[in-house]
C-alpha cells in the first residue's frame, strides 16, 4: 500500500534553511528534497526539454521508488496542439529515458482552449504514443466538468490506453478571495473549475492547491484526506501534490497530508525521515 506525495519543484529558496541544508548545489538539491516526500512534479520541462546529463542526475538522486509526473513540453501540447509533434515526442521522451521506472506518468497538461470539440485530436495523439509508458492528462476548459456528454467524451478518449485524468482541485483558492500578493496572482492564473474526484486507473494523480493560512489548506483537503483512503481500501497508488500559493509550506504540508491519510489507515508504508543533517521542521540554520 503506497501514497506518493509532492509538491510542485524540488527546490525553493524559501525552504533552505528552514527545511533543507541552506547551501545545496544542484547535484543535491532534489536528493535533499527526497528525503521529505517521494514524488516531484516535473514542471520544468513544459518550458525546455533538459539535456540528458541533467536527467541522470535526477536519476542519480532518486531512489528507484521516488515518482516523477512530467509534463510534457509546451511547443507539444500549447503550440502544436497535439498535432504533427511526432519528432518532439519522440526527442523527449528519449531525453527522460534515464529516469526509468520513476516516471510516475508523463503530464500533457491541455490549454483552457482545449474543448470537448478538441477530443479527437487528443485521441489521436494518444494512440501514436509508446505504449511502454504510463499518461495522464489534465484538461482545463469547464465543459469537460459541467457537461456530462463531454465528461464522458473524454473518459472513453482516455480509457483505451489507461490513462488517468488528473485534476486541479482550485476550489479553496476560489472559496473566498486573496488576501496576499501571491493569492491574487493564483486568483488570475489558476484555472477556476469544479472539484473532481472520479479515478480512472490503478494510479490516480491529484493536485491540490490550498492559501497562505495553513488552516484553510488542510480545511479543504478534508475531502481529499478521505478520497485517497478510499482509493488505497480499492487497492489503487494515489499521488497528491500539494500546493499553496507561495508554496513557501508545501513541503511540510506534504508530509501532513500523507500523516493525516496515514493516521485513518495505519497500514500505509511511512515516509523516509527527512534529511539528517538538515535544520529540523521550522528551525533555522546556526553556526552553533
């Protein structure tokens, strides 16, 4: 029985020295972060494919056991719109080959202008992929979650290669408004759609964004808390990203949320303790 949990990078300035070692060099900065969770989402890659030497090294960092769900490039999925992207697929997915078997499942995060008109083209694009790995995919465009016909629509595209369907769980963000400079700039980024909860495949991928008050974060995660329960009882392998605003917590916040969904079913494998010779949770770095 396994839940993975994340956030959205594995580095952030506000975390060192408060919960990672504060002088870090790229070669240790994601196997600091894995001491404390055991997925990452790959968003770097929507803006650049990384060159292979960079990919081994996050190899080289991880366990066999730490999950990546990387995102598919931009010029693929925004720019080409899934169509005639054969070469950059194929280019891609050869520069993530290092990463093996912890690649959870590669993203193709869709434009809010992705609709239900689009499904075919998403179909087709998912037929000509490898069938060696795993996808998911992650829609934006409201009528995928207020109309059933297209709910469905999209459903049936996903089923025939086991594709999972990840949702963005904004609904806390969107409860109220912001508060901060980094709430507001969530409330004009972040796409504003209904929760959705409904499993797809043996390995659900959920990413959940909270506030800046921790206590409305772990709020509106109640339900979620309970989903992923029930999905280990089914005997499925969740992953939950945690975000927040600034993400400056998310990386404790993680570890919470697998606590509180380990707390129901005390059968769940724990996570590794964090980095020993980090600061612990909250403490700053001294000299002494």
């Amino acid at each position: 029985m396994r839940l993975h949990v994340g956030c959205a990078m594995w580095t952030h300035a506000r975390w060192q020295g408060r919960y990672l070692p504060g002088h870090l060099g790229p070669g240790d900065r994601l196997r600091a972060y894995a001491t404390w969770c055991d997925a990452v989402e790959g968003n770097t890659t929507f803006y650049a494919t990384p060159s292979r030497a960079a990919v081994e090294s996050w190899a080289a960092q991880t366990s066999d056991d730490f999950r990546f769900v990387i995102k598919l490039p931009k010029p693929i999925t925004h720019e080409r719109r899934l169509v005639g992207a054969e070469a950059e697929v194929a280019a891609f997915l050869e520069a993530m080959e290092p990463l093996g078997p912890r690649v959870h499942a590669f993203w193709i995060q869709l434009p809010g202008s992705f609709s239900p008109a689009d499904a075919g083209t998403l179909a087709a694009f998912l037929r000509r992929l490898p069938r060696e790995h795993r996808y998911a995919v992650e829609v934006r465009h409201r009528a995928f979650f207020e109309d059933e016909r297209a709910e469905r629509l999209l459903e049936r595209v996903l089923a025939p290669v086991d594709a999972e369907w990840v949702p963005f769980d904004t609904t806390v963000m969107f409860a109220s408004p912001p508060t901060s400079d980094a709430e507001r700039d969530a409330w004009t980024k972040k796409p504003r759609v209904p929760r959705r909860t409904r499993a797809l495949t043996a390995r659900p991928i959920v990413r959940y964004l909270g506030r800046d008050a921790e206590k409305h974060t772990v709020e509106g995660w109640r339900p979620w808390v309970e989903q992923v329960t029930r999905w280990l009882r089914e005997g499925r392998e969740p992953t939950v990203f945690v975000h927040t605003p600034d993400n400056a917590d998310a990386l404790r916040l993680a570890r919470r949320f697998h606590d509180e969904v380990r707390a129901g079913v005390p059968e769940l494998e724990p996570l590794p303790d964090p980095m020993p010779d980090g600061p612990a949770p909250d403490e700053p770095l001294t000299l002494f």
